[in-house]
C-alpha cells in the first residue's frame, strides 16, 4: 500500500515537473518568438529628456543617451523630470541626467540601452 | 447540523460576495473593452450609468469579499481551539489566499490607468526577479506589456474557478444562506450607487497600489532588494498553513504571529494610504497638497441616473489622452483656444482639475479650479506631468514671485539687517515693521498673488500666476463675461504665448515705472481733479496723472517687452537671484554688436525655446541664433545671415536690421567701463523726500492676505521728477562699471508709530539705488550733461561752475536745496560736494558714489569742456589721450586746483 502511494506520488510529482517544464519552455519561446529587437522613437535633439514609453532619451552636451524607463528597484516607469532629476512616481528614487542613483531605494543606475540615430537624424533606433 | 448551516458567518458573507462578484463581473464584461480598459472604463462611467453601477457592485462586492475572507479566517482562530484540517487542504487554503490576492490586483491592473500600469510594472519585476521560473512566470501571469488578454483570462477564468474550487471545498456549500445573499446584495447596491470605484485621472502625479497593498509598497519603500519583500508573502502562507493544520505551541505560535502581522500591517496601510505623496514622500493631512496628492484617491462620485447632459452628446465627444472626459458633454463648441490648449488634445481637466468621470456639475465641479495658473495650484493645472512642469518648478524660484530684492532692501532701510542682497521670499515675511511695510504697501505685485476673478489682463491686474502674462480675452469672450446671462459660457479666453506691454503694465507701472517710462510716460503728483485736458496727460488706474516725456526708441520702433526679455528671465532660471538685474541676463551689447557675434544652431537649442520659437517663427531649422553673454541663453526672436544681425518683434512679426554700436561706444580708451545705459538713458524717475508712519486708525490694506485691516503704513510722498539720471559706480568681483543710479530711498521712517517704543529712533536714509530707466535714446547724452552736471556727479541739483581767479581754477558748487538737518547735505544729493562717502550709500552692497578723486577726475574734463565745445577737435583727441594733452596744455588753460 505504501508503495503504490509512494509510486503515485512520485508520479504526480514527475507529471506536475513534466507540465511545469513544457509550460517554461513554451513561455520563453514565445517570448523570444514575439520579442521587439528594436524601437524607432522620433528624435528631438531640442530636448533635454524625452519619456518615451519604455524608454528615456537624454540629449546632453552634444550626445545622445538612451536609458531604459524602468526604475532599477522595482520597475516602474519613470515619467517626471524634476529639478535635474528623473523621478521614479512609485517610491521616489530619483536618477541624474548620467542615469545614476540619486536617492534610493533604488541603487543601481539606469541601464543604457543601445541606440543608434537614424542617417537623416530625425529617428533614434533604440536596442539596435 | 440544520442550524449551523444557516448561521450567518463572515465565511458565509463571504460566500455571498463570491457569487455578487461573479454575476456583477460577468454583467461588466459586456460593457468592458480588454483592447483599452482606462477608455472603456472611464467611458462606462461617463455614457453608462448602470454599467457604472454594475463596475461599482463589482468593486465593492470584492472588496467585502476580500475583507470577509480575511476576518472568516480570524473567526475561526478566535473561536477554534484548533482548526485541524488535513494537510492536503490547508495547502489549497493558503494557496486560496494567495490566488484571492492575485484575482484582485488583476482586477485593480484591468482599469489601465495610471496607478494600474505602476501596479503592473512591479508585479511584473518581482515576478521576474523569482529564481529559475520568475521571467516565463511574470510573462505567464501578465503576458504581453502591451496586452491585457492574459491578466483579463487570469481575472475571470483561472483564479476565479480555483477561488470557487477551494471555498467549496472548504465550505462544502455552493450557495450562501438565502437572507446574507438579500441583505449582502442590497447593502451593496447602496454602496455602489453612492461611492464609485476609483479612476485616476492620469493627470495626478500620485500613484499608489490598491488599499490592500498599499503598506506593501510601504515596505517595498525601504528595501533595496524589493524581491526579498516575497519571503513575506511565503512566510504568511505558511503561517496560514500551519495555523489551519498544525498543533499545539505551532499553531499558536502561527495564529498569534498572523494577529502581530495583521496589527503590523494595518499600521502600514494607514501610513500608505494617508502620510504618503507623489512620489511616496510624507505628507500630513495639514499639508497645502494633501488634498490634492492623497485624498485624490478617495473622489468616489455617486452614480447618476439622470446626467446633465444630452448623451449623445457624451457619446459625440472625443476621447482625450486616453480618456473619456464628461465635460465635453455639457461645454459643448468652446472655442478660442490655441492649438495646443484645444479641449480636443487636452480635455479640460488638465487646466481646470474637477472630476472627469462625475456626470452631475455639481460633482464634476467639485474641487474645480476655475482660474488655473495661480501658483498655489500651478503644479495641478499649468505643472502636470504631460505639459509645463518644468516650468511651473522654475516660477517661483524667479523675482517676479520671490520679490527678493524689495524685501531684502526694504528690511535693510528699516535698519533690520546689514546687507541688502540676502535673499528673500515673499511667502516667508514675518510680523517685523519693515515686513508690515511691504504688506501694507508694496507687496501685491507678485505672481503669487492669486488671481480671483476671472477678466482680461489690465492696469489693474496683479499677479495670477501664469496667467499674468500669457491671459488673453477675445473681444467676445470679454462680451460674454460682461453679459454673464447665466448661460454657458462658450468663448473661453487664450492662453497663448502673445504676451503683450500690456500684460506687463499693471506692476512695472510702479516703483522703478519702467513699462510708462518705456512708453513715455511720467508720473507726476498731480491729482486727477488737476490734470489738464491734453494728449500730453494721461490717467491710469483712475487716479495717477502722467505727463508725455521722451519714449523708448525701442518703443518707437515697435518693440515690445518680450521682443527683448525671454522666457527664462521672465520665468526665472531655477536660480534664486538676490535683486531684478542679476536675474536679468538681455544686454544692449548683445544685440547691438561690433565684432563677432556670439551663436547657437537652432539644432542646438534647448527645447523651451525651440519650442516658443516654433511656435513663433515656424520652421527655423538651420538658422544661427544670437546667445546672451551673461547666461548664455538664446535670443530666439534674432538671427546671424551674411555677416547681418536680424530681429523679428515676437508678437507683430517686424523684421530689422540690428545696428552695430558707434564708434565712440566701442572705443576701449575713455569710456570703456560706462555701462550703455549711462549714456544713452534719456530721462529717468525720481522721488524725493518720502516719509513713512504707522497710522493705526487708517484703514489699510494686508497685500498678502487680501483683505482691508485697520492700522497701516502710509507713505507720504515728495517730489517726482524726470531728468537725467545720476551715475554711480558698481564694483564685481569681474568689473568696476559706471551705471546710471536714481535717488531710491532718500527717507525718514517714524520706527516708534509701529513698535509703539518711544525710544525707537526715527530712521534716515539717502541711499540710491541702480535703475535700469527703459528710457533709451539713440543719441547718448552730452559730455557736459556728466562732466559738469551736479546731478550726473551725485551733488543734487544746484550751481555748479569753474571759477577762475589769479591764474587758479577752483569748482563751486551751491546747491538748490537746503541742507536737510539729519545729515545736512540737500535733499536730493547723494554726495558731498569733493567728499567721499563711504558707510551706507546705496540699496546694493556694490554700488558707490564716484569718490573724491574720480569727482576730480571728472571735472578736470569738466574744466576744460568750460571752454572747449564737447565737439571740438581738442576734445576729441582728448578721448583718446587725454594726460598727454594735459601735460602739454597751453597757458591759457587753467586747470582745477583741488586744495
């Protein structure tokens, strides 16, 4: 009795392993499958900080930056510029034009993204 | 048995609200829109009022489910001694919890606004951030960042069937008793109709989770490692488990911690959902945005039944930024905006706030601001995310809202502090004499005095934030304020950049009168009863009497204030200037140029002004702009083609030719160190002989507060009088330069009227102050109007003459006025004829009467203009080498002996 309840335990788990497997496979493919390589956002080199969506493009001293929206400590999207500070509207970690921590609870900088402007200067392709 | 299946419980109430939930969310999925939730919803609640209600019914039945889920559990632990479920169920249980949890963040995620996209974002990252499982588990759970499909099947679908699975499986009923479902069903029919689930308005920069995460973010505040807050969730689970399953000291260990958690958590939900702000900083309920950055969460209007409005016309209206807005239902065909203000692009809310999803005018009017711009609500209206937050950030940091420098000076006059450039700002005055002053009567020309009525910009007009200078009636707009019939108003005045002299009339026809002078205009003490019957008079404000004096030539031609003064002067820089010429960065040289001039590439613009300038000018791709020297900011209004300088006046379009100085101007001999206005101001100014007291039985005025008060200051004026301006001298740490100076405070202020102390000393001052008149004339004013004018010298008016007896030159000077007995020089002298005077002189720590020796060196010149004509070919070459001419003078040509 013990036995066969072992074996179908063991079984249950090995089918539920199976399913948990199949399941991660098939949502990393389809992520891959659906992914955007890369974004075309209109480039306004007037501008010191753009939001745009995802992304932040930071036009300074002649160069353009492209950071990633998504605040380092949890995620949400950055869409205020304060002072000379990008604002986090969640928990109020705060960033400079370099992208770096100014105030937590974030403390890892803005990730980069890599971007390339467009030959006619008018676009930025962003994740190229 | 029989009993205690009809006995009402929170489980059983819970049960009740399970199934409200289902049949309101199924009832809510027809109206729902899965492509764009925020729209559908606030559509729903704008065009549909008993989808509206259904959305409320199933807000709130979950939310009673929630909270009778949680409280059935604490019944249990309460009244049970043991709960002793088998393992296999007391793990779906707490699993149920979790899932109970994820049904209703995937609900608050489906309205799509603000707080739901934040809300997303972090689930999102914490599930990404589980080890091995956490990116296929966060794409599981949320799909695609552009989709609400997976949320929306998770929602109705997946953790709703195993919400039902396990409650029956604990309860072993399907259905509540029969009364808990009437009475939980009606109840929650009159909560729904009176309160609304919550919208943001995506205007509020406060966003925040549901209530019942709210002391989460609480914690995830303080962590650096946000995905350790997961443990917490895992550690309550298992405490659930073991408390439903477990025995003896386990179990009440596990219960008593849940209590400590719930207690602990609860204090956490209150600090979120009460002391926290936009961008989670503390707030107090006593705080001016309180109402504004927390309680936005809580504007929950009332289902009606009967809109105010047509709903086709609600249907007809657009959708803005995303959103349904139900004022576009009623004010219907405003018009008389500029493109970028359109209701159409910006709905109304974004100026004028009020709730966008009540349907009733009382309800969407609630918390309305009728007049946006005003700073006290600038950052609500004019400041939002979307449009000018930079700049309502940088308003008040300028003068025209610190109001730095006539504060500093006035409580310098008032012998309350040494040095008049500390900076100041007119929100913190105190109670002190010289404060009282201001408030009485100086200080109502600040842009954050509220403007409170609405009506055109005019003589009158003071403050209004914004609005001050970029508030613009139509003639019919005008028409329909006068007529106020009680109908819809529907010409609505422009915000617009055309910013005219008017705009700035109101207060800069005061104190230094720069905006008459400009135009010609001086002020006289005239009554309005005196006033003679000419074009050469003129009556503002109903009472002050102005004679015509010299214009501006900049005037002349056309110019108007904006043609010369840009926006980060006019909105401040971000920098908190002492006084109104440090802030002030336009130059006469930087326009007026005679080498190189100084550029910036359109392309190379910052975005404020490439934005005005497009708005202005249209496409200015590839032109090179003039920069100013002392801030390096664009002058967007000019341009560099062909070695020529070009203007454009900003409001008219006019287009002309910048002219270089003269060569006499640009010589770097004599001279080099006389500002441009020294020589070229043709008139300024100037009072004499005020005296001020404190009248505790006149009815005066608070400036600050807006209401009448009995007991003020009163001023008692002298004389005004327009004429050539005095010079001084005004040392930097870069350059001494010779600037044009007017007689700012010659006073006496009775200290005692106030402090009621008798010992108070009446306070005298003969300071000057620098001015910048605006009265420029092409021609720069004569050699002998500085070189012998006792005026020019800071002598007063008076005689002044070279006297030449025996062969030895000697200067006289008799004045006009009698010596005034606290200081004894004449009323309207700044110096001591031949003396130097040093201690307090002037309203700046940098600015100097000419001393002893560069009085002497002046009237040498002086001496010789006596017999020379300025134009003469001697006293030409005397420009340029002039020690050299001295040295070699003839006999004839008695200089001044100074002993």
């Amino acid at each position: 009795m013990n036995d066969r309840r072992t074996f179908l335990k063991i079984a249950i788990a090995g089918i539920v392993a199976f399913f948990v497997f199949v399941w991660n496979k098939l949502t990393l493919n389809h992520i891959e499958a659906t992914q955007q390589n890369t974004s075309v956002v209109p480039l306004n080199k007037n501008k010191e900080v753009t939001f745009a969506d995802r992304f932040i493009i930071v036009n300074q001293n002649n160069s353009t930056t492209v950071f990633s929206a998504h605040c380092t400590h949890l995620g949400c999207k950055i869409d205020k510029y304060e002072g000379d500070r990008l604002v986090c509207p969640c928990h109020g970690s705060e960033y400079n034009l370099q992208g770096e921590v100014m105030k937590g609870p974030a403390y890892k900088n803005l990730n980069v993204i890599p971007s390339q402007i467009s030959d006619d200067g008018k676009n930025i392709i962003i994740g190229a | 048995m029989g009993q205690k299946k009809n006995k009402t419980t929170f489980g059983t109430l819970a049960l009740a609200m399970f199934w409200l939930v289902v049949f309101s969310g199924v009832a809510l999925a027809i109206p729902f829109d899965v492509k764009d939730p925020y729209l559908s919803i606030s559509n729903i609640m704008v065009v549909n009022p008993w989808a509206s209600l259904t959305r409320n019914y199933h807000y709130w039945s979950s939310q009673f489910f929630l909270i009778f889920s949680l409280i059935h559990f604490y019944e249990h632990y309460h009244y049970k001694e043991k709960i002793g479920l088998k393992k296999g169920i007391s793990f779906r249980l707490s699993l149920a919890v979790l899932i109970i949890f994820l049904a209703m963040i995937t609900g608050f995620l489906l309205k799509g606004d603000a707080d739901s996209q934040q809300a997303r974002q972090i689930l999102q990252t914490l599930s990404e951030r589980l080890p091995l499982i956490g990116k296929s588990l966060a794409f599981s759970l949320l799909g695609d960042p552009e989709s609400y499909q997976l949320i929306y099947v998770h929602h109705i679908a997946t953790f709703t069937v195993f919400i039902a699975i396990a409650m029956v499986e604990h309860g072993r009923k399907f259905w509540p008793p029969a009364l808990d479902f009437v009475a939980s069903a009606a109840g929650l029919f009159i909560l729904s109709y009176l309160l609304s689930a919550p919208l943001h308005d995506n205007l509020n920069p406060a966003v925040k989770g549901p209530w019942y995460f709210v002391g989460f973010q609480e914690i995830l505040h303080w962590l650096r490692h946000p995905e350790w807050s997961l443990l917490i969730f895992l550690a309550v689970l298992v405490l659930v488990y073991l408390a439903n399953s477990a025995k003896d000291k386990t179990m009440f260990l596990s219960k008593r911690s849940l209590l400590i958690f719930v207690g602990l958590y609860s204090v956490l939900t209150i600090i979120g959902l009460f002391f926290r702000g936009q961008n989670w900083k503390w707030t107090t309920p006593w705080s001016q945005e309180y109402k504004f950055e927390v309680l936005h969460n809580f504007r929950t209007p009332s289902v009606n039944f009967s809109p105010d409005f047509e709903l086709n016309e609600a249907i007809a209206s657009p959708a803005i930024q995303g959103r349904k807005e139900s004022c576009l239902a009623c004010h219907t065909g405003t018009h008389g905006f500029t493109d970028s203000h359109r209701p159409e692009a910006i709905g109304c809310i974004s100026c004028h706030a009020g709730n966008p999803f009540a349907t009733g005018k009382e309800q969407s009017h609630r918390n309305m601001i009728l007049i946006p711009g005003n700073l006290s609500t600038a950052k609500q209206s004019c400041g939002t995310t979307q449009c000018h937050p930079q700049i309502t950030e940088r308003v008040p940091t300028g003068l025209m809202a610190t109001l730095s420098g006539m504060i500093s000076v006035n409580r310098f006059v008032f012998n309350e502090q040494d040095n008049p450039d500390e900076p100041a700002h007119v929100s913190q005055l105190g109670n002190s004499a010289a404060d009282e002053h201001l408030r009485n009567l100086c200080v109502r020309c600040h842009l954050g005095n509220p403007k409170t009525e609405p009506g055109p910009v005019n003589e009158f007009s003071r403050g209004g934030g914004c609005l001050a200078c970029h508030l613009n009636y139509s003639p019919q707009a005008e028409k329909e304020l006068a007529e106020n019939n009680g109908e819809m108003m529907q010409a609505h005045p422009e915000v617009s950049l055309k910013i005219t002299n008017n705009h700035c009339f109101g207060c800069h026809s005061r104190s230094g009168r720069i905006a008459t002078n400009y135009e010609g205009w001086h002020e006289t003490t005239l009554t309005k009863e005196e006033m003679p019957d000419s074009a050469n008079y003129r009556l503002i404000e109903g009472e002050r009497v102005f004679v015509k004096k010299q214009e501006d030539v900049h005037h002349k031609l056309g110019l108007e204030c904006i043609d010369c003064h840009h926006s980060y002067e006019l909105m401040g820089d971000g920098n908190h200037y002492a006084h109104q010429e440090n802030q002030q960065d336009v130059q006469c040289s930087d326009c007026h140029i005679d080498d190189e001039p100084r550029t910036i590439a359109a392309e190379n613009l910052d975005n404020e002004s490439a934005i005005i300038a497009a708005l202005r000018f249209g496409n200015i791709a590839g032109k090179k702009l003039l920069l100013t020297e002392k801030h390096k900011r664009a002058l967007i209004n000019t341009y560099v083609e062909n070695d020529s300088v070009y203007f454009i006046t900003k409001n008219s379009g006019v287009k002309m030719t910048m002219r270089a100085p003269a060569a006499v101007c640009s010589r770097n001999e004599a001279h080099s160190s006389l500002t441009c206005s020294s020589c070229h101001t043709s008139w300024a100014p100037t009072c004499i002989g005020c005296h001020n007291a404190y009248d505790v039985n006149e009815r005066g005025y608070n400036m600050i507060e807006n209401h009448e008060q009995k007991g003020t200051w009163v001023e008692y004026i002298g004389q005004y009088e327009a004429k050539l301006p005095t010079l001084g001298v005004r040392k930097s740490k870069d350059k001494t330069e010779v600037v044009p100076v007017i007689p700012g405070m010659i006073m006496t202020i009775d200290l005692k009227s106030y402090t009621g102390n008798e010992n108070d000393p009446e306070i005298f001052h003969r300071l000057y102050a620098p001015a910048s008149p605006h009265t420029t004339s092409a021609k720069g004013r004569s050699c002998v109007s500085c070189h012998n004018d006792p005026v020019a010298l800071g002598y007063g008016e008076g005689d002044l003459n070279y006297i030449i007896t025996n062969g030895k030159g000697k200067w006289e000077f008799n004045s006009k006025y009698a010596a005034d007995p606290h200081d004894g020089l004449p009323a309207d002298a700044w110096i001591d004829f031949m003396k130097t005077r040093t201690e307090k002189v002037a309203t700046r720590s940098d600015l100097f009467p000419f001393d002893e020796q560069q009085q002497q060196r002046i009237l040498t010149v002086g001496a010789c203009l006596t017999c020379h004509d300025e134009n003469s070919a001697v006293m030409q070459k005397s420009l340029n080498h002039f020690d050299e001419l001295l040295k070699n003078r003839s006999s004839k040509c008695i200089v001044p002996e100074w002993k």
